[in-house]
C-alpha cells in the first residue's frame, strides 16, 4: 500500500515539474487587423504565447473570468502598458511592438504569465 502511495506522490511531483517550468504553450499567431482573444481563468492566459508582427499595432481582448484578485490587472512593463480587467466583460487593448522581441505580460502579483513574441 505505501508503495502505491509513494508512486502517485511521484507522479503527482512530476506533474507538477512538468505544468510549471517544462511545458510550452503554443503560440497564437495573429493575423493582421485581427483581435486576438485572452482568457483568463484559473492561474493563466489562454493563449499564453502570442506571435505579432513587430512595429504594427495588435488588438487584444482579454476576458477575466476568474474573481481573484490576482487576475484584476494586466501588465505589460517593457511596453509601459498596464489596464485593470473586470470579471466578465471583454477589456480591449491595443499594443504596438516597437521592435522584434519577447515582450511578457503578467498580473500585478506575476503569478500569471504571458508572452507577446514580435517578429
């Protein structure tokens, strides 16, 4: 029994290791002049990784739909850019990607992570 026990607490650590530092999301490619939706729910960004082309504005559309504290902000610090998110109802940004690069975007508290990739 405690052999069973030890197994599903390794592979419980495992799951673990993998969800938080070895998976990577797919990226979310945008097309030109289109809105981009981000959910927000239960500790991340859906997408969490999104492709734009660099210099060009893109729209996001971020829906909260969860009510922790944590989710009431997006951030977006090497753009300077930052907009509270209501529970429920859409919040519209638009961003321009000065240049190619890897721009994060996270909650005030940087629990929830999110990656703006411009090419």
């Amino acid at each position: 029994m405690s052999l069973l026990v030890n197994l599903a607490g390794l592979l419980l650590i495992g799951l673990i290791i993998w969800w938080f530092w070895l998976s990577t999301p797919r990226a979310r490619a945008a097309a030109q002049g289109e809105a981009i939706d981000i959910l927000v729910d239960d500790g991340v960004y859906t997408p969490g990784v999104i492709e734009v082309k660099a210099g060009g504005p893109v729209t996001l559309r971020f829906l909260r739909k969860d009510a922790s504290p944590c989710a009431e902000q997006v951030i977006f610090e090497d753009l300077g850019v930052s907009a509270e998110l209501p529970v429920d109802r859409p919040k519209t940004l638009t961003i321009t990607p000065p240049k190619a690069g890897d721009y994060e975007f996270t909650c005030q508290m940087k629990m929830y992570r999110g990656r703006l990739v411009a090419r």
